[in-house]
C-alpha cells in the first residue's frame, strides 16, 4: 500500500509548493479519501473475479491483476507536497476526487491543480483522436 510519505517516483519533482499547517491537513484528508475509493473499489473487483474462480490457475490471474493495480495506484497515489499539484489533478480528472474536496485550499493552489486537470484532459482528448 502506497505509504503517506510517497514511495512511488511517478512524478518528476517540482519546485516545492508552500503548504500552510491547515492546507496539509485539507490536502492530507483528500488524499486519503480519493486512495481509500480507490482501494475499495480495487476489493469490490477482486472479491467479483475471485467467486468466478473456477480452476486452481486462475488464482495466477488474480495475483496479476492485484500486481498491476497495485502499481498503477503506487504512481498515482504520491503524496509528496512537490508533486501534489500535478496528483490532485490527475485525481480530478479522473473523477477520483472532486474539486469541492479541495475547496479550503489556496486559490492558487486550486488554479494550478484546476489547470493541471485541464491541461492533462487536454493531452487525453488529442490522443484519442
């Protein structure tokens, strides 16, 4: 499980963002929200594929499929304050956390996770095309 410090290197680091005692606690309670959905929805598909178990190997494809989540949530869910600009909006965009869970932050910070989101849905929507 991805620990609060941030084990995951997903994100190259940026110039460190001052987060005030009261911001660290916003951004700290969003974190843990949007992983804790993440995970729960990571046991709701696990306990699905598990009762379709039917043979002794298709326990391999269980493992597999935690394996690849399990990555895929350690490079998204980093909670390092020099990357959590660029988290949040990934997070956002990805409909995993809500903005209004942000709301007491900066508004600086909310325009450069805003514009992160933006910028990142932008890339998303030019690939698909």
């Amino acid at each position: 499980m991805v620990s609060p410090q941030g084990d995951s290197n997903s994100y190259g680091a940026l110039p460190d963002v001052n987060w005030s005692p009261a911001e660290k606690r916003i951004a700290r309670r969003a974190f843990a929200l949007a992983l804790r959905r993440e995970l729960e929805m990571v046991v709701r598909e696990t306990k699905r594929r598990a009762e379709k178990n039917r043979e002794p190997a298709d326990l391999w494809d269980l493992e597999l499929y935690l394996t690849k989540r399990r990555q895929q949530i350690d490079r998204e869910f980093d909670y390092r304050s020099s990357v959590s600009i660029l988290v949040f909006g990934n997070l956002i965009r990805q409909g995993k956390l809500r903005e209004e869970e942000l709301r007491s932050l900066s508004d600086d910070k909310l325009d450069s996770i805003r514009r992160y989101a933006d910028f990142q849905f932008s890339l998303s929507s030019k690939q698909e095309t």
